[in-house]
C-alpha cells in the first residue's frame, strides 16, 4: 500500500507535471495562432473548424511530442524545492534509501507512461486526421507529394498496374494497362485508354480496352472499341495520395497495414512507416528513464539550487531530443536497422541513468 510519503510524491509529481504542460501548450497555442491567422482570415475558417478540428486535436499532437520533457522538467522542479527545503536529505537520514524515494516517482513515470503509449498509438493518430486535414485544406495546400505521371504499382504478388497519368480530381486514369506474370511468362494483359474509379460501386470503369490471354505461343485477343467495362482492383485514389505527413494520421495497426501493403506492391519506401512504429513505443519509455535522470540530478542539495537543476534538466532534454532525431536520420536512410536507430537514445541514457543514480545522494 502506498504511504504518505508515496501519496505526497505522487501528487507532487502529476501536479507539477499538469501545470508544466499547461503552460507549454498555451505558448505553442498562442505562437500557432499568431503564425496561422492570416490563413483563417483568408480561408474563411469557420470558429467550430478552427477550435474543435484544429486547436484541440494540435493540443493533443503538442503534449504527445514533449511529453518526456515535461516529465523531466516537472521531476526537477518540485524535487529540487524538496532538496532545496532539505526535505531530501530528512528523508534520507530517516533510513529512506535512494531506491525506495524512487518508488512514487516510478509509479507516477509509468501513468504518464501508460497515457503517452495509448496516445502514440492511437489517439494521437486519430486526432492528427482531423488536424492535418485541416492543414492540408487551409494552410498547406501544396504537401500531397503523392506520384500521378508515370506510376508503377504492384497490387497482387505477380500483378502489376501502369498509369501513365492520373487526375486526382475526377479519379481518372490514362493509359492504364495491368499485367499478370507467372514465372517468367506473361500470362495476362489489360489495357485501356481511360479508367475512372466509381465511388459508388468501389470498382474501375475502364473504357476502349483490350484484353490479351497468353497461352504458351498462343494470344487470344478481346478488342472493346468505345465500351465500358467494370473492374475491381486492389487499388483506390488514396493510394495516389502521399503527404508529407502521412504517417502521423495513421494509427499504429493501419501503419502495420499499409508496410505489408507497400512491400506487396514493391514500394520500398516503408523504412519511415517501421521507424515511426518503433517510435511510438520508444518515446513512451523514455519518460521512465528520464524520470530517473531528473531524481538523481535534483534530490542533491548544490549552491544554485532549483535554477542549476533545472538548467541540467534543460540540456540534458535537449541532449535526448537531439540525439532521437540525430538516430531516426540514420534509420530512415538504412545506416541502422529502425528498432536500433530508435532505441538507441534510450539505451544511451540508461547508461547515463544508471552512472548518476550510482552518484546520487543516498
């Protein structure tokens, strides 16, 4: 059961963590807005639009993104106030001993730990729908960096689709012509001028199509001149669809999907999607770790009190966001596997746990 001690830390710890994130997210509300609001003007947005599509679910994305900062910079500051109270070293000669003051802290790490899993996996996701459709309506209208001249799909494991261009707006495709090899033979083509998805029917209406069956030598030829014939692919307009910021708006079991769809396809570009699935559970993490680095620097009673605490709290929140970006760099572009490009800052500050924790006050 948890005494009063545990009860105070815990409290103290979630407290200071709320107000902290508070204040963060009313500065990067008010940079944001000051920053966008011209494009509310010109863009005609609507109250409701702004308030409940975009600032809530920005708020969410904010607090996903330093949440382990927060935690650190929380943990420092209400336990140097301890230390600087001596209440630190009280504890401690009442025969505390460093690894039990840790407890609530642990505890309290593992709630906002727990939270931040949750988010990172699906609530985050949910909401940057929401949030990133709004951008990609108002502000940054030019971020679809989706392929539409001369696409090269495979959407079976020997079945391939060529477009020569698309029309994101009517959903229309020219030159389209689909092929099905086995082994090394071609065994089925289709071509036609024109194919059009039909929202209705969730199938491709292609029209002037030819259909050519391969039996060995032999070619059976179907020549439709000026008709129409519906197909069902495995492909849809979203596939055409590629913003800059696709990963965030997809929770962690559609990420999981649209890798084995891409590596079905021979798209090899699923190294972002697999790092960014690994990153969302590594950063969750990481606020126990940090947790533990904030205890060790700020239960030492030193002359600079709360602001030289919080001044190693600050480089060394720093030194970890710039070592997860450094790290993911090398993952995205194939230097290191995308579990280790993303674990790897965690494993550092372990080691850096550990040695300050061995140093601690006890």
């Amino acid at each position: 059961m948890l005494k009063i001690l545990d009860r105070y830390i815990i409290k103290q710890y979630l407290g200071t963590f709320l107000f902290t994130m508070m204040i963060f997210t009313l500065i990067a509300i008010v940079i944001d807005f000051s920053d966008k609001i011209e494009d509310f003007i010109e863009k005609n947005v609507t109250f409701y639009e702004t308030v409940f599509d975009y600032y809530i679910n920005f708020c969410l994305y904010m607090v996903g993104q330093l949440i382990p900062l927060y935690a650190l910079i929380a943990v420092i500051f209400f336990t140097s106030r301890l230390a600087s109270n001596s209440e630190i070293i009280s504890i401690l000669n009442a025969g505390v001993s460093f690894w039990r003051l840790l407890k609530p802290y642990l505890i309290a790490a593992f709630l906002i730990s727990g939270f931040h899993l949750l988010s990172n996996h699906y609530l985050i996701p949910n909401g940057n729908k929401k949030r990133l459709d709004f951008e990609h309506t108002y502000i940054w209208t030019g971020n679809d960096k989706g392929k539409t001249r001369n696409v090269h799909f495979f959407i079976g494991p020997e079945t391939t689709v060529y477009l020569k261009r698309y029309n994101k707006k009517t959903k229309s495709a020219d030159d389209f012509r689909l092929e099905q090899i086995q082994g090394n033979e071609m065994v089925y083509m289709l071509k036609a001028q024109k194919a059009t998805y039909i929202d209705s029917t969730a199938k491709w209406k292609l029209k002037n199509f030819e259909i050519h069956t391969f039996n060995g030598r032999k070619e059976t030829l179907n020549i439709g001149l000026h008709e129409t014939m519906d197909t069902s692919l495995n492909l849809k307009p979203e596939d055409f669809v590629r913003f800059l910021n696709q990963k965030d708006m997809l929770s962690t079991t559609e990420l999981k999907a649209a890798i084995s769809r891409d590596l079905e396809r021979g798209v090899g570009n699923t190294k972002e999607y697999q790092v960014e699935v690994q990153r969302r559970s590594s950063e969750p993490f990481s606020v126990i770790i940090l947790t533990i680095i904030g205890v060790a620097i700020a239960a030492r009673k030193v002359r600079g009190g709360m602001g030289f605490h919080l001044l190693l709290g600050v480089i060394c929140g720093a030194l970890y966001i710039f070592l997860i970006k450094f790290s993911i760099t090398f993952a995205n572009n194939d230097v290191v596997s995308p579990t280790l490009g993303v674990w790897l800052p965690n494993i550092v500050f372990m080691i850096v746990a550990a040695f300050l924790v061995k140093n601690a006050q006890k």
